[in-house]
C-alpha cells in the first residue's frame, strides 16, 4: 500500500488531501499550520473508532488482518491506496479490516504571510517536528537556497538525522525572493521535488 498527500492551489485556496501518515505543513509568519490528519492509530482515535464500528482488529495500535494472525499480518497505517490483502474479499473471507483509502480533505485560504509548503512522508516527520522543518526551510530561503536546493538538503537532514524509512519531501516556495506575494500572485510560486528511499519502508509514499 501507498500513502499519498496532494495540494492544489486555486486563486488564493489551497485544498490539501491525505491518506495515510504522509502531511502537509505549511509555514505562516514563520510559525507551521498542519493541514492534513494523520491516519494512524496510535495518535487518532477517531480512526480507532471508526476501525471499531466495523469489526475492523486492533493489534499494538495496527490494523490486524481480519482473517490471518494479526501478529504476523498487520498494517501501521488506517488509511492506504493499494493494501489488496487487506481490502478484497479473497483475501479476508469477507470480513472488513478497516483499512481504507478515502482521502481526508481541507481547504485554507493562503494569507500575504504564508511562506512555503511542506509535503512530506513519515521519513521526514518521524525525525523532524514541524517547527523543526519549517525552521531548516526559512533558515534556507535565508541563505538565498532555492527550491530544489532546499527539498535536497531537508531530505539529508532527515537521513543524517537517522530517518529508517522512506523520505520523500515536496518543497512549495510561496514567496520569491524580495517580494511579498498576495493571494493572486501565488500561482507563480517555484516549486520542486527531490525524494530519497531508504530500506526498511512498511508505508512507502507518493506526493
């Protein structure tokens, strides 16, 4: 299975979607907004309830398969695109898991002090706090980095800071540079991407 954060800017929207523990921050006046939920048991109870209501197993804060030992078939993540062993019939004699791959969806209206946005899978914030992240970026735009620098240089701070999963980042530039944007002009932002696999990934993701 996959999980997948994407952003779509329309004028001054921008409408954020996840599935699974890939999130999107984005930088306000220096401070981050957390834009997406993280589908993960061990943090978001309303994914234990709903997993609950439908007969879905708990394992340790994982999904358990519904037909086969939980200690040995299990998923961290509530929300996945693909996890057929999970989904179909075939293989969990009709019995619902839980897992699923409906996105969560929000919509923000982008200010003059919004910055940047950060995509991240859990690679990046499984070693890096939000605040962490925004503060290595603004740090960056400071020093005159432009995107692609910035995407490649957060995605080796994670790995240097011991990051054992996959760290893809998506770095969105909402200002350039001497210039302060306004909602209309944010259609123009630089943007670039730059991601790095490590071994050992359970959730691989795509931004």
């Amino acid at each position: 299975g996959s999980t997948v954060a994407a952003a779509l800017m329309i004028e001054d929207k921008l409408i954020t979607a996840n599935v699974g523990d890939s999130e999107i921050v984005l930088c306000r006046k220096g401070q981050p907004l957390l834009l997406t939920t993280k589908h993960h048991l061990s943090c978001n109870e309303a994914e234990v309830e709903r997993v609950k209501a439908v007969g879905g197993r708990i394992f340790h804060s994982r999904i358990g398969h519904p037909k086969f030992n939980p200690q040995l078939v299990s998923l961290a993540v509530s929300r996945a695109i693909g996890d057929a062993g999970f989904k179909l019939e075939e293989y969990t004699d009709g019995k619902l898991s839980g897992v699923i791959a409906d996105a969560e969806t929000k919509t923000t209206t982008l200010t003059i002090d919004d910055e940047f946005i950060i995509i991240g899978c859990d690679g990046l914030w499984d070693v890096m706090t939000y605040e962490d992240a925004c503060n290595f970026c603004s740090s960056m735009i400071k020093q005159g980095a432009d995107s692609q620098t910035i995407s490649t240089n957060i995605v080796q701070e994670a790995l240097r800071r011991g990051s054992t999963d996959n760290v893809t980042v998506l770095f969105v530039n909402l200002q350039k540079p001497g210039f302060a944007a306004s909602p209309s002009q944010e259609g123009d932002a630089d943007t670039a991407s730059m991601s790095q696999s490590n071994s050992h990934s359970q959730t691989p993701a795509a931004s």
